[in-house]
C-alpha cells in the first residue's frame, strides 16, 4: 500500500495548551481511517493540522510527491478537502456557486466548465434540482452533501471530515453516511472524525482513539471495538457502545 500522507512528531500547543503531543501517522492511499475519542481530546485540532488551516507547532506532515518544504505545506490546503460538522457554505451564494467558486478562483476553470462539473456532482448526491437554490432554502443533511460535494470539486486526494453528521437531525444522518460510504467504496482516501460507531465498523481500515493529544491506539475495527489492547480505549467504549 503506498503511503499518501506521512506524520512524524505532529504538536501543537496553543499558548501554555499542549493539545497535540507527538502524532505518527501514515495514511495509505484509498484508506478510511476513523478517529473517534473524547471530547477535547484534539480530534479537531488534529485534523486541522493535517490540511494547514492549524499550522503545527513542530514536526512534520508530508503527502506523497512533495519533498517536505515550505512549498508542501501550502500543498497541504491545496490538495486537502476538508468538511466540517456546521457545512460552512457560503450563505449568500447559490448551491451553484458555492460550487464553482474555488474551481473557477484556484484552479482556473472556466465558468462553464465548473458549472458542468458542479452540475455532475450535484446530480451524483441527488441534488442537481437545487444548484439555483441558497444554502438557507436547503435542509442540513442536503447542505452538508452539497458541502461534501464541494470539496471533491478541487479533486483532493485526502478528504477530512470532522464529525459531519453530529449537526444533523437523527433522520438525516444517513443520507450523509451514505454519500460518505460512497466514497469510500470509490477508493477515496479519507480521515474522518465521528461518533458513528456503525459507520467506523462498516466502513473504516483503521479506527484510531485518540485522548489526550495522543494515538492510544489505532487497529481495525473488529480489533479495536472487539478486543482493544488498552484499558483507556476499554472505558471509552464502554460509555460510548452502551
Ligand atoms: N484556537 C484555539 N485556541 C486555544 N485553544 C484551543 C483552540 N482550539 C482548540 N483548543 C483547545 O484544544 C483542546 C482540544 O480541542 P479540539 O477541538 O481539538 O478537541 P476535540 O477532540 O475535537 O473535541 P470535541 O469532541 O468536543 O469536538 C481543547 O482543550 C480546546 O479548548
Ligand atoms: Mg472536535
């Protein structure tokens, strides 16, 4: 398996917080790795760092085909799509829009051109009747597959999400899932920060629990849920499974 994005010694501290304090990670290409954890154990700082929009205190994050410069930390916001738990579109934009706007700004597409590929990934996640709409006109399940949308429309090759689900109504959880489940199936290699349990066992190569700024633990699910090797990673299943 090729590694796409390699993490050596990742801290970062926000005045006296050490948040994060010393993350090794490798994430091979077409993997879904979960991490699940308590809260402000730094999940979300964690992944944030992994697309720059936290820039890390000390080490390293280096995706595959960067030499681990300067110039490869900018890649990092370039070639990394991020969706967040709150979908962030922009509210005075159309779904089209929102769509086109990065393509057309950072990667030069002509109107027509990312309108067409907007329109194709809009149809994909079920929602082409709604490029005319705005954000506010749409219910928050079909806002955050709109924003999953928009991401993929930079064609990154490392998506985040960090709990895209927990904003939305139980009803509309796996209409996300399922677009999520999609592409994964696809090979999309993907991060994802989550309390879906069933979506970590069904979908996830690798579930991580994260604590204290810290891996505990990282196997695949079967192993982690079923048998994990830690007593920490024990109680923190216990509360959450029950
Ligand atoms: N910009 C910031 N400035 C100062 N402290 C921060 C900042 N962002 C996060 N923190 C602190 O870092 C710690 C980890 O926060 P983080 O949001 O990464 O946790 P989390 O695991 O994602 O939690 P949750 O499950 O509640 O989302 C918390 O103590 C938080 O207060
Ligand atoms: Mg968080």
């Amino acid at each position: 398996m090729n590694t796409l994005m390699s993490v050596r010694g990742l801290r970062k501290h926000f005045g006296d917080a050490d948040v994060i304090k010393g993350v090794d990670l490798d994430i091979h290409e077409g993997e879904v790795v979960v991490v699940i954890g308590p809260s402000g154990s730094g999940k979300s700082t964690l992944i944030r760092c992994l697309n720059n929009l936290e820039p890390a205190t000390a080490g390293d994050i280096v995706l595959s085909g960067s030499n681990g410069g300067r110039d490869s930390l900018a890649r990092l916001r370039d070639e990394v799509g991020m969706v967040f738990q709150d979908y962030t579109l922009f509210p005075h934009l159309s779904i089209l829009r929102n769509m086109t706007l990065a393509p057309m700004k950072l990667r030069g597409l002509a109107r027509a051109e990312a309108e067409a590929q907007a329109m194709k990934l809009l149809e994909r996640v079920g929602l082409a009747h709604k490029a005319h709409a705005y954000p506010a006109e749409l219910s928050g399940g079909q806002q955050q597959r709109v924003a999953i949308v928009r991401a993929l429309a930079m064609q990154p090759r490392l998506m985040l999400f960090d709990e895209p689900t927990s904003a939305l109504d139980p009803e509309t959880v796996n209409e996300v899932l399922q677009v999520m489940k999609e592409l994964a199936a696809e090979g999309t290699t993907m991060v994802v920060v989550t309390h879906e349990m069933g979506f970590a066992r069904e979908v996830a190569d690798r579930v991580i629990f994260f604590d204290g700024g810290r891996i505990v633990e990282c196997a695949p699910p079967a192993q982690l849920f079923s048998a994990p090797c830690e007593e920490r990673t024990r109680q923190f299943l216990t509360h959450v499974l029950k």
